[in-house]
C-alpha cells in the first residue's frame, strides 16, 4: 500500500499549482482522502479531504475559497487545486487514506488517517 504525492514546485504569490495523490497496491477510490501540509519548524495540519464519491469536502480556513479538492475516478487520483498561493502556503504538502472505508463522510484530523504519501514539496515565493 503506497500514496504518492506530485505536483508541487516553485511558484510565486498569486500562482497556482495542482498536486495529485495516487496509490498503489489498493483502489483510492474506496476511501476518503486527507491532504495536509507541515512547514519547517511547525507542525502538520490539516488542509482539506474528500469523501469516497466526492460528495462531502472540507477545508482549513486558511485556504477556504482557493484551494479545491476533486477526483478523478477513472485515474484513482485525487488532487488539489491550489490558487492565488501565498507565501504562508510553503510546505511540505501530504496526502493520506483511513484505514478503511468511510462512505460520505472525510476529516481533516491527523489521526483518523493510517496510510500516508512521502510528500511534496510547495514553495510559493518571488
């Protein structure tokens, strides 16, 4: 069972950047997914999810009105859309999956998540 996070880069204020989540050695599209982010000297936080089907999202209100998170089940994907960055929105950027499947339902708390990717790097800078 992997996540495997793509898609950050070096961006600056005011950009844009998708990062995508995918897995291997199960099928994404049974569970929720969580994103979280972790900059250098804090700790991790929790930054939006998805529900199995997409039907239920949540988002820290830090980043409520530009980030969006979607999926593609066709692709066992889920990314996250990421707008009108900020340099406060430096991170290392992670995705991970509950232990098992949740229908209708996804938390942005740390704990409720068991599978986790290596990661992604997000530096919005000028």
């Amino acid at each position: 069972v992997q996540l495997v996070e793509s898609g950050g880069g070096l961006v600056q204020p005011g950009g844009s950047l998708r990062l995508s989540c995918v897995a291997s050695g199960f099928n994404l599209n049974h569970f929720a997914v969580g994103w979280f982010r972790q900059a250098p000297g804090k700790e991790r936080e929790g930054v939006s999810c998805i529900s199995v089907g997409g039907g239920h999202t949540n988002y820290a209100d830090s980043v409520k009105g530009r980030f969006t998170v979607s999926r593609d089940n066709a692709k066992n994907t889920v990314y996250l859309q990421m707008n009108s960055l900020k340099a406060e929105d430096s991170a290392t950027y992670y995705c991970a999956a509950p232990p098992q499947f949740s229908a209708g339902y996804c938390s942005v708390g740390e704990s409720w998540y068991h599978y986790w990717g290596q990661g992604t790097q997000v530096t919005v800078s000028s």
